[in-house]
C-alpha cells in the first residue's frame, strides 16, 4: 500500500522529517482501510460531490492543492524572507492530509459516489482531524484539515492552514 500512496502522492517525499512523514503515510493508509477504497478508487472518486459529474478526481485535487500551497509558501519566501515563516513540512502534510476524511465522508454504491452514514454526520474535515489526532499527527497538521474549509471561517488559521485554504478555494472554485 505505500508504494501505491507514494505513486499517487509523491509530494510526501518532500518531508524532511521522517516521523512526520511515516505518520503522514499511515493516516492515508488508515483511511483508506477503515473506508474500504483501494488505491484505483482514488484515481475514479471525484474530489468533490457539491459538482454533478465532478471530473477532477481525488489525487489529482490533493497534489494540486499541495503544489498550490507549496509554491505559495516559496513565493512567501522569495518576497518577504524570514518575515512570514513557513514550516514547509507541516504545510505539505497538512496539504496531503487536507481531504482524507472524503474516505470517510464517501461510499460507493453501484459505481456511485455518494455520502457514508459517517459522512451523514461529519463533514471530511471534522472526519480527517479526528483520524489524524487519533493517529498522532502533531496538533499544526490537526489543524490545517480541521481548518481547510468553511468550518475553519471564523477561527483563526496558521499561516500553513491559511495557505492550504486558499489553495484548496483555487483548486475547486474556478470548477463550479
């Protein structure tokens, strides 16, 4: 399974820290499991069920976003320094873990994608930061999926988390 995880999200390659990493890997690798997809699920399941007929597929949204917010981060780099600091770890395990509550929130039925009886009560990022908590995420990447959509509106986002909600928005809004 983490060759397959690897294939889909090179991008976790890029976390220097190995605990993070392997922590990284394990919370898609859990989800996948408790949510009954194999990993060719991914490459079918639209990222999104607010579209009819959504074609941009799961991985492709999860390394869109986490390109996204990567090059955002560089962008903060190259213009302002050391001004507004990114721990470009947490940002890139925050961004691939941003949506894996949807193998919660989702179910396949008759080749349909459709709501879970989890995903009935919890939206994805309630979903996915409970599983990363539970798996141990540090608390910075809790946040990020937990803040990465509406819900995270009227608390305040780190600035990882304020990168991946807009290149979340950017990745969904210019499709609808």
């Amino acid at each position: 399974m983490r060759d397959k995880i690897k294939e889909m999200f090179p991008e976790i390659e890029q976390i220097k820290d190995s605990e993070l990493k392997e922590k990284t890997y394990h919370c898609f690798e859990v989800a996948m499991e408790r949510g009954g997809w194999a990993p060719v699920d991914l490459y079918e399941m639209p990222f999104t069920l607010l579209i009819p007929d959504c074609n941009v597929k799961m991985v492709d949204h999860v390394r869109g976003v986490t390109r996204s917010a990567v090059n955002m981060a560089k962008a903060f780099e190259e213009v302002y320094g050391n001004k507004i600091p990114v721990n470009m770890d947490i940002l890139i395990s925050g961004a691939i873990l941003h949506d894996v509550g949807k193998l919660l929130e989702y179910k396949r039925e008759e080749g349909q994608f459709m709501k879970s009886d989890n995903g009935k009560l919890l939206r994805h990022p309630f979903s996915g930061a409970i599983l990363a908590g539970e798996l141990g995420l540090p608390d910075e990447v809790v946040h990020i999926i937990a803040v990465h959509s509406k819900e995270g509106d009227h608390g305040k986002r780190t600035t990882e988390a304020i990168l991946v909600n807009k290149a979340d928005f950017a990745n969904f809004e210019p499709l609808r």
